[in-house]
C-alpha cells in the first residue's frame, strides 16, 4: 500500500535543530532556540510531571524523556496525544519541533501519555509493565464511555481490575457490592451493575494482579470497539460517518454500528485532498463496487491527522521494517506531505525487546488509580505513596527510574517536575518505604525538595539523577543460548521452514538462580520465581506467600487433580481456537459450506461453554485445596469427584459432537477439495500462529477427551483405595465414562484415521482419492530405497490396502511427490543380506518389481515386516472383490522392474495422476515432516498413543551453557513439545517435536544437582527439564517416552 499526502507548501525541516545538537551561544540562532517550553503530561495512573524543553527540540526529545522518566522499553506501542482549540486529537510528531507540532497550544501545552497502537494479541507485549500501562488505559476507555460493550463483557473487565487492584474476593471483608461503588468503570454504573462485578470477582481468586491484567486484556481485545477512537466524516453523498483505524484497517461505523471494513490487504493506496480523504482498493477480488472511495471531513487539518494515523498504524503492524527516507530539501512548490512513520514496526518492537531484554526489579502497582476512585473512597484502607509509583525518580521507589538502555543527557534540555494530586511526605524522600527493596539512584538533597503546591521538583543541570557511583540498575541474565536449532520458533521464523533443524528459538529468557525452588503453585510464567514471592506484585506479605507455598499438599491426589486443571486449561484453549477463532474466520467470508459449519458450531459450542464453568470450578477447588482462598483449613474440600459428578451431564454433550464428527469431517474435507474459496479462507487460518497444527487436530481434540478424564480418574481411584470419601464419586463418574466411551469408540477411531488421511492427502501430491472411507492408515516413514544411484531416502506409507512411497519435492512446496504405490494383494516380504555396506534390508515383491529398502535399525525393520506381513494376510481375505485404486502408476520408474525389462503390462497400471503440487500451510511439526528428516518410523499404535497422551504444564527448561533455569508453560500433544510463556498465550513460542528423541535421567557429568529433572537428547541436541513434583516429573516421562518411541 502507498500513501501520498496533499496540501500547500511548506517550511523545510532543515531548520530545525537535530537532537542532542544545539549553535554556540554567540550565533543569532542560539538566542532563537535558548527559548523554553514547559509542557505538562499526564500518565495514565493520573499523575502529571512537567517537563522544560527548548522551544524548537524536536517531538521525539519530549517523547524519550518521557520514556526515561518510566523506564519504559516497549516505547512504541504508547504516544503523547494532544488537543487543539478545535478539540481534535493529535498525535506528538517525534520528526518537527515542538514549535511546528500541528494545532499544539504554545502556552502551558498538556499532553497525555497513552496507548498508541492497541495490539490485537496482548501476549506479544513482553513485559509485566506494558501489560499493566495497556490495562490502564483499558480502564480509562472504557470509563470514558469509548471501549462500549454489553454489560456482561464490562463487569468482566471490571471485575479483572478489581483483582488487580484488591486481590482475592473475602467475604468477610465484602459482604455486599458496595466495596466497589468507590470505582468508576463505566459511566451508566449502578448497583446491579456492580453486584455483576462482585460474582465475577468471586470467580477470580488465586490471580495474581498480572494474571488479572492479562485477563482484562484478553477479554478487551475481543471486543469489537477495542482500540477504536472514532472520527466523524461524511461519505461522497454527505451522509454522516464515523472513521477509525486499527490493526486490520480502515473502519467505517454509522454511529457505534461498523457498516464496512476496508483492510489493508483490499487497500492499493491512501491519499488526502485538502478535506477530502482517499482511499483507493485493489480492482479485483474484494467485490467493492467502485475502485476508489472517498469521505469528506470538516477541515483540511483533521483530514490529515486521520491520514497520518493511517500511515503509521499501517507502517507498526503490517510492514516488517519501515525505510529511513531523508527529508527533501526546501523546494519553490511542494509535491505533498513528507511525513512517513519514523519509529519501530510491531515485529521490529518484538525482536528489539528480546534481543535487549535484561532482568527487570519489580515495579510497584499504584495502590490507588485517582481516575477510578470516588471523592469518597476510604483513605485509611489504602495506602497511598508517589513513591508507590513506577519510575518517580524517588528513593525509596520499587524500580530505578534509570532507563534500561542508555539515553543521551544532551536532551534533557532542562528540569523535569512531577506533580500529584496527594500529599507526599518527606519521609519518602529521605529513605527507602521498604529495607527489602533495591537500593534506588539517589537523588541530590538539594535539587530535592517538597513545594507547597504539593509537587517534587528535580533539577536536571544539577544531575537528574546521580549515577557515578551506583550499582547497576539491572541484573543482566547470562547470555541466552539457543538449546538446539530444532526447536522451531514461528516468532523468529516462519512456520513453513522445511528443516527441522535450521530455526533457532527466540523464546524471552527469564533467567533463574540455580539455587532457587520451584514454586509448587505457580501463578506468572512471566516472571523468575523469586519476584513471584516478592511484595512487588501483590499485597500479600513475603510471610503471608511462604506460608501459603507450605500449604500446598503432598498428597497424590492433589498432583492428580493438578493434572486435570492443567490439561483443562490447554483444552479450553483448543476449544476456543474453534469456537472463536475459525467462527469469526468464516463468518466473513462468503460461498461456505454452511450446513457442514452449522453441524460443527452446534456441537462445539455446548462444549466450550461447560469447559469455560468447568475451568472456573476446578481453579477455585485447587485454590481452595492449596489454602489461598482465604478459609479455614478444616472447611476445605480435598479432592474432585463431586465436581465431575456434578458435571457427568457433559457426556451427552460428548456423544452428540463424537456421533456427527464423521459427517462434519468428510463434508469440510469435500469441500475443501471442490470449493476453492473455503480452500483459501482455510490455508489462510491455518497460516495464523494461533492454529499451530492442522486444523483437523484440534477438530479431533474432543473426540478423546472422555478417555482422557477416564485415564485420570482410574488413577484417582486406585490411589484412594475403597474407603476415601471421593472415591464413591470417582468411581460413580468412571463407570458413566466407560460405559459412554465403550459406545463412541468405533466413531472416534474412524475419525481419527480419517483426520489422519485428510493431513497426508495434503502432504502428498501425485495421487488422488486418498481418503477413501475403506482406506486404513497403518505406518509411515522413511526407508532407504536402493536405486542406480545407491540408497536414497524414501517416505513410505502403508495402507490397508496399497503401500505407497514418495519423496520429497522441491523444497519451496513442503510436500512429497508420490513415485508409485503398491498393492497389497499379491504382495510379498522377504529379509535380505546386507547389500552395499547397508544393513536392516528387506525386499518388497509386487508383481513384476522388487524394492530392497533399509531400515535405520534392528527395530525399526521388525515394525515394518510385522505391519507388511499381517496387512498382506489381511488383504489377501477381503470381505468383496472390488479393488480400490488411486490415480497413479503403480511404479514410478523402470529399475524396480525384475529383470529391469522396461514393460508396464501388469494388471494393476493405472493412468498417472496429473494432479501437481499446490501451496498449503506447512507444519514442519507433524509426523510426516519429523520422520523425514530423522529417518524414523510412526505406526497406528503410536499414533492412537499419542491422541490419549495430552499433558500439560510448567516445567523449568535449563539454559545450555548456565545454570539458570527458565520457566515456561509447556504442551504436549501429537509427538510434540510446544512451549509457551503462559497457559493463557493464544500461539506457542516455539516447538518441539520428540519422535527420536531420548528421555533419560542426568549423568554425573552433566552436573545438574536438582530433584526431578530428567534430559532429552537427539545426536547431540541436548535439553534438560525440571517439574515441581515425583508425580508430575514421572507423568512428563510416560507421556514423552510414548512419543519419542525409544526407550
């Protein structure tokens, strides 16, 4: 997309000092630029600092002092927003001086510091703190009445906030919803709508103020006015409109209601004509009537500050990097405006702060939002300090308010004042608020100093802020090594890298001591285990969260129960990627095939609801059963049963989703085929991060859960014995479960072979009709073929029916092209003496031809005689006479022909098939891909496993050349790892497929001193893992020794 701007002429840049550089005294242009200009900014927890800049420093000096004074390294997702006497909103231009900023007052300017590009996916914001300005600015839109939602969604949020700010919901303390009647969330609050708030408060206890961030985030971003700040306009025919610009593109509303979406993919260019505005679609393919559309806004000004927001919201989330373009030199006749976007791209952004992340102190939250509380909050239960802020530049503030890389004192251009609506005492200014907290930069006695006005002024010519003689700020992790190169990263490269091998992760490192415990109750992957007990992100005293960790029982039971909530929370997910995320895909588009999604959505959306209450049950159980709710210990309820129990009713749930699966997948996978649309709109979703695997995985998801809960129950039940007072209704729940999975299970394996014929169907190319519903899948992978030219790898895939082998095609298609295919009946196996220095041969005999392949070991070469052999007995008894073939010769060349005659006049030729390679989303993690390049084999048996077998967790990863451990949320499902920051990321980070890999337990050479830890290893990829318990560290070992299929 271009963009081109109109206008008059104007005043080149030249003239205009760059940063940091400023004439000597004694030239005319110094007297110019020796004026001053005091702007004020307000934060988003209401604070406001004033800053004195010179008269023509330009925008980008304001804006990094601003960063500075936050110690802010996400910097480019915030801006400084101004008004003018027009009230139009303007964003600070960091490219002219503050004396040429359109529309900006040069007399006492304010500005607001805010969210300036609202990211769609929260959980690319890498730190705590940005997390926390997002949510910040989250509660002041939807205060200010500009996120609108329905009333359920806003006591959610607000509900999340009051988490945040007043931790777990007691009753004790809140025995009716005025506790919160002191907040502003919305401007239409009421007392209905704050008791909403109270329930859903209830439902949220256990979460840490992140946790509760995130979650106001995540629940933010669905909504569809997130992010949106609208302007009026008219269209061509002067009907009013509202205009805004997100992530995806230009939206137009006729009042709250979005009537159009033009995205960026649609837009060929955007341009603006004194007030008219632009924008010019591609010609095909959109189905828009016209090629160019227009609106017209009531000045030229606010015509080019929306043009503006669209070029730099274009620039940060669609384009990798943005050109540096110099200014063009003073010209007679101007050719239109020079303005591009000068800061980072969204990817940019991404990869700047992993690549620059150090180890952050903990910030301290303000304890008291001024935007939300009411003239009449209680101020004897709040504890209210400037100090409590991050970044004042105070002692005795939780974080150093030295920037976390370096920016140059040359553009200070003077002092810096920070001002509060309370009272600070000067106590706070002569020593730290805590002995535990880090020692912070000192600030000169004597350019300290607390003013009438109630404000803390601090002189920066005479040093802002000492730093000569300090420790330094931060500790900086050792240097982050990748632990091997096939842990394929889809944030650092794309997921359609064909080698396994040859993508290093890019996961943020947050480096743990050695000698540091695991927490058994985890609560933010996010940070290092030891701020997780620190005071900096909760209330709660370091005492309180000791004795919390002692409560956690030992019990069986408890990991057991564990176990479930951990998987129910991955599982949740997986339902939302359906019911969510593949429903909003298809409801934009048109010519799909409709009943097949009808069927789909009917079914799954019963189940994400009861997984979403189930979810909510099980959490406040286990925080119950950990003792962090709050009640006395005698009172709580150790163990599940009750709550299945409750909840048996989901197998009839389960039934009707399992008994339409067949039909829902055979009509998606027909459409697929013959509807070209459907085809792109579905390769399209599965290129999204949040679909790491194929989408007829996580379609098949469900279809196994039952047997999942019944494996953990029988668990359950043996370790009670008969006389534990949830055993009765364990064992009640685990019959029910047997008896409804007894029933499905014929569906569930005729599903799951056919999901699994449907993902070969795309990894192959050369063959038609693979998924015939007679047609079995049995074993796939790679042999050595010999040929004229020697062994050479082969990708092999028997059948029920036909044995089929191929190889890969050309790199850029991610696909295998099929040589020849086989018939089973005739049909026969033999060992053979090693040939060529090769050993593990055998020679498959099918007519007239003859395949010596050889395995990659002893065992490997006996599941292949085994499955060959009794496939070839089975196949020689069919229950009918009729023969299926694919649209493909049987052989693809002449040397495997006995006697190598060169005459294909056996019964069983076929025509070729002339179907060539298509483009499709590549997933290098699945089993096709994994066998290919390890020279390994996946039978039925393991496949099946490999469904039952659904594990997840936090596990501690070690750093390959330190010993700091990282701490991650970790998946594992279909022969893979998948490696997340926290459970409640939408996409993993990286992955890490496990056929052929080794679980062992450390050597003494390896030197790792832990408990529970145990080691994989492929050649010489190395990782070690640490769980918090015996139980969970021999759950981890079952389940990935099932999957690397060594012992």
């Amino acid at each position: 997309m271009s963009s081109h701007g109109g206008g008059g002429a104007s005043l080149p840049h030249s003239h205009s000092s760059p940063s940091g550089m400023y004439p000597t005294p004694s030239s005319p242009e110094s007297r110019s630029l020796g004026k001053r200009l005091t702007v004020q900014v307000h934060f988003l927890d209401d604070s406001v600092a004033s800053f004195n800049i010179q008269f023509k420093a330009l925008g980008k000096v304001l804006f990094d002092q601003v960063c500075k004074l936050l110690n802010l390294l996400e910097t480019d997702y915030f801006g400084l927003e101004y008004i003018d006497c027009a009230g139009t909103k303007f964003w600070l231009d960091y490219e002219k001086p503050m004396c040429r900023q359109m529309g900006l007052s040069m007399i006492n300017p304010i500005m607001t510091f805010c969210v300036k590009f609202y990211t769609p996916d929260p959980a690319q914001l890498e730190e705590e703190y940005t997390r926390y300005l997002f949510s910040l600015q989250i509660k002041r839109d939807l205060a200010q009445g500009i996120l609108l939602c329905n009333d359920n969604t806003a006591a959610l949020m607000a509900s999340y906030i009051v988490q945040a700010e007043c931790g777990d919901f007691v009753s004790e303390d809140y025995p009716d919803h005025t506790y919160v009647s002191s907040f502003k969330f919305v401007p239409h609050q009421d007392a209905e709508f704050e008791h909403k708030i109270m329930e859903n408060h209830k439902k949220h206890i256990g979460q840490s103020p992140a946790e509760a961030d995130l979650n106001l985030l995540e629940t933010a971003r669905r909504c569809e006015l997130y992010g949106i700040k609208m302007t009026p306009a008219k269209d061509s025919e002067g009907v009013p409109l509202n205009l805004a610009v997100a992530h995806m593109g230009v939206l137009v509303f006729q009042n709250y209601t979005k009537i159009n979406t033009f995205s960026w993919a649609k837009i060929r260019k955007i341009s603006f004509k004194r007030r008219k505005f632009l924008i010019k679609l591609h010609p095909e393919g959109y189905g828009y009537y016209k090629d160019t559309v227009d609106f017209v806004f009531e000045s030229r000004n606010e015509c080019k500050n929306f043009w503006k927001k669209c070029i730099e919201n274009h620039a940060f989330f669609r384009c990798s990097e943005v050109k540096r373009l110099p200014r063009q030199k003073t010209r007679i006749f101007s050719r239109g405006s020079s303005f591009r976007y000068s800061g980072r791209t969204q990817k940019q952004m991404v990869e700047y702060v992993r690549e620059n992340y150090v180890k952050r102190q903990p910030f301290q939250r303000s304890e008291m939002n001024y935007l939300f509380r009411g003239r009449g909050a209680r101020s004897t239960s709040l504890r209210v300090s400037s100090t409590n802020r991050r970044g004042l530049g105070l002692v005795g503030s939780s974080l150093s308010a030295q920037p976390l890389l370096p920016v140059s004192s040359s553009q200070s251009c003077g002092s810096v004042i920070l001002s509060h609506d309370v009272e600070v005492p000067s106590a706070y200014v002569s020593r730290p608020t805590s002995a535990s907290q880090p020692s912070s930069p000192r600030v000169n006695k004597e350019s300290s100093r607390v003013i009438a006005n109630r404000s803390i002024c601090i002189d920066s010519r005479s040093s802002y802020l000492e730093r000569r003689d300090l420790p330094p700020a931060f500790e900086s992790p050792p240097p982050y090594q990748s632990p091997a190169k096939d842990l394929s990263s889809p944030v650092s490269q794309p997921r359609s890298s064909s080698n396994v091998h040859s993508e290093t992760t890019s996961i943020s490192t947050r480096c743990i001591s050695s000698d540091e415990e695991m927490s058994r109750s985890p609560t933010s992957p996010l940070r290092s285990l030891r701020e997780q007990c620190s005071t900096a992100h909760s209330p709660r005293s370091e005492t309180d969260t000791e004795v919390r960790r002692k409560r956690v029982p030992a019990d069986k039971a408890y990991f057991i129960s564990k176990e479930l909530l951990m998987t129910e929370r991955t599982y949740k997910k997986d339902l939302e990627l359906i019911n969510v995320w593949f429903r909003d895909e298809v409801s934009k588009e048109e010519n799909m095939p409709t009943h097949a999604l009808t069927v789909l959505f009917g079914v799954v959306d019963p189940l994400y609801e009861f997984h979403c209450s189930f979810l909510r049950e099980l959490e406040h159980r286990l925080a119950t059963w950990e003792g962090r709710t709050g009640m006395p210990l005698q009172t709580h309820v150790q163990g599940i049963g009750d709550i299945l129990l409750k909840k048996v009713q989901m197998t009839e749930f389960y039934s009707n989703y399992v008994e339409k699966l067949p039909f829902i997948l055979e009509r998606l996978n027909a459409a697929y085929c013959t509807n070209s649309h459907f085809e792109r709109m579905y390769c399209d979703f599965e290129m999204q991060r949040v679909c790491y695997l194929p989408l007829t995985s996580f379609l098949l998801r469900p279809a196994h859960r039952l047997m999942h809960y019944s494996s953990l129950l029988e668990r359950l039940v043996n370790h009670y014995g008969e006389n534990h007072p949830d055993a009765k209704n364990c064992k009640t729940v685990l019959f029910k479960l047997k008896q409804v999975t007894t029933m499905l299970l014929k569906n569930v394996h005729y599903s799951a072979n056919f999901v699994k014929l449907m993902e070969l169907q795309r990894d192959l190319y050369g063959i038609d009709n693979l998924t015939s519903n007679k047609r079995e899948f049995l074993r796939e992978g790679c042999l050595q073929k010999l040929s004229k030219k020697g062994y050479q790898n082969r990708m092999f895939f028997l059948f029920s029916d036909v044995l089929l082998y191929a190889n890969r095609g050309p790199i850029n298609q991610h696909q295998f092209k099929v040589h020849g295919q086989l018939p089973l009946r005739g049909l026969m196996v033999e060992e053979t003496e090693p040939k060529m220095g090769v050993s593990h041969c055998f020679t498959i005999y099918g007519g007239n031809r003859a395949l010596m392949v050889a395995a990659n070991s002893p065992e490997e070469k006996e599941k292949w005689l085994e499955d060959l052999n009794s496939t070839i007995q089975s196949a020689r008894e069919p229950k009918d006479d009729t023969v299926f073939y694919s649209s493909l010769r049987s052989c693809s060349s002449s040397e495997d022909l006995l006697g190598n005659s060169g005459n294909l006049q056996t019964p069983e030729i076929v025509p070729i098939a002339s179907g060539s390679a298509k483009p499709y989303q590549h997933f290098s993690n699945t089993t096709v891909h994994v066998c290919w390049h390890r020279n390994t084999t996946v039978g039925k048996e393991d496949y099946r496993r490999a469904l039952l077998n659904y594990l997840s967790g936090y596990l501690l990863r070690k750093f390959k050349n330190s010993s700091g451990w990282q701490k991650l949320w970790v998946v594992f499902t279909n022969f893979c790892l998948f490696f997340y920051k926290s459970y409640q990321d939408d996409f993993p980070l990286a992955s890490l497929p496990l056929v052929g890999y080794a679980v062992t337990m450390p050597s003494p050479h390896d030197n790792i001193n832990k408990d529970y830890v145990f080691k994989l290893q492929f050649k010489n990829h190395i990782y070690f893992f640490r769980a918090e318990s015996e139980y969970t560290f021999q759950r981890w070992i079952d389940v990935i020794k099932g999957a690397t299929l060594r012992s």
